[in-house]
C-alpha cells in the first residue's frame, strides 16, 4: 500500500487502520466525556482488499439537543410532585427533539487521507437537513467552517453504504496536515495523524476530542491555513 508519504501530509491505507487502531485503544483510556461513546472499527470487505484493512473508523450515537446543548436529568429523590409533573414533562420534549449523530473516517484512495463522513436524524429517525445540522453546531464551528479553505461541507455517497451523507471534503487535509506534523517525530507520525487531523475537523463538526488524544501534537493551527 505504498504510494504516499506522511511528509506529504497524506498516508497509506496501513498507516490509516495503524493509525485508527492507536487512536481507539487511546480513546479507552482517556478522561472522555459521559456523552460521547467509544469509536470502534467497523469491517467492510471488498474484494481486492485484505479483509483486516477494509473498514472505516465509527463513532455512533452521539446526543445532542438542538444547538448543541448536552442535557441530563438530576436525581429525583429529592424532588415533590410537582417537581416529577414538571421533570416527566421536560423528558418527553427532550426525547422528542434530541438529535443523534453518526460520523464516520473512511480512507480515501483518491486523496489518500481520511474523510469524514457524518448524518444527524431525529429520535423518530427522519434524517436531518444541512441546515438543521448547522443549528446544531456551536458559533465556533461555523466560524471555521466559513473561514477555513479545507473544512467545508459537501454531500456524497457514503463508499462502504452508497448512501448520501454530509463530509468534509478532503481537497486540503493533505497540506494542512503537513503543517499539524511538522513537530511530530517521524516514528510516531502514522500514530499521531488521526488524532491531529480529528483535532481540527472535530471543532468543524462540533465534535469534542479530548486534548489527551493528541498530547504529543504541539502544533497550533489556525482557520484559513493551507
């Protein structure tokens, strides 16, 4: 699976499932967040390709209450009546509007980098529009979303389902991550890369990555760079 170079800010299809593999055992170990859950490896074999390096990287069933916001209900014991009328009453029009998101890394042969891939729906499961995604998304997101040159949002046929899905074009993560790498030792480069590059298309997608996920990345980026 030659062909590509971390120094150029793309890599292999190895390195990609390296990297992805690395990145969930991290996951497990690190202060995460209640609300987000483990993001695990998802086979997909094709013919041509070897079976263990066939698949995408998934994190699935990801909460949110419209404009972003996590909620949780307190504990109850010590509440009245009226305070369980009032509770129950809260619970069921949060059930009603939450809003669950899937998102997928998927390799792309073409770029030879990762690719986002990602669909929000409602409880019921009608699936959300580009623009009840984008209510969901914290004004810090938009902004790097409207500034940056390589995180805007697309929608294509996801590979492994052909199915549309929203992602992130990946015309510039090539040059982008070489900017994220340059403070990285080459040994860890192919371990480091998914972790970095989530670093950035995670504030895209309003998505939190924990900073222990990338500890060994120092390299500070900025919307709008190349």
């Amino acid at each position: 699976m030659g062909g590509s170079s971390i120094g150029e800010g793309t890599l292999s299809l190895g390195d990609f499932v390296a990297s992805a593999k690395a990145l969930i055992e991290k996951w497990k170990v690190i202060d995460v967040e209640d609300s987000l859950p483990d993001w695990q490896w998802k086979p997909c074999g094709k013919t041509g390709v070897p079976s263990e390096e066939e698949g995408y990287l998934a994190l699935e069933g990801v909460y949110r209450n419209p404009g972003g916001r996590h909620e949780q209900i307190g504990d109850s014991s010590n509440f009245d009546d009226a305070d369980i009328v009032s509770d129950d009453a809260w619970a069921q029009s949060s059930s009603e509007s939450v809003h669950i998101y899937d998102y997928h890394v998927v390799y792309s042969f073409s770029y030879k980098v990762p690719v986002l891939y990602f669909q929000g729906h409602q409880a019921g499961g009608q699936l959300l529009t580009l623009d009840e995604i984008k209510e969901d998304l914290p004004s810090h997101s938009l902004k790097l979303l409207g500034e940056s040159k390589w995180t805007f949002i697309t929608r294509e046929e996801h590979p492994h389902f052909s199915r549309p899905w929203f992602t992130l074009h990946p015309c510039g993560t090539s040059d982008c991550m070489k900017l994220l790498l340059e403070g990285v030792e080459n040994k860890d480069q192919h371990v480091q890369y998914l972790p970095a590059w989530l670093s950035v298309v995670g504030q895209a997608v309003g998505l939190k990555i924990p900073l222990e996920l990338y500890e060994m990345h120092h390299v500070s980026w900025k919307p709008g760079n190349n």
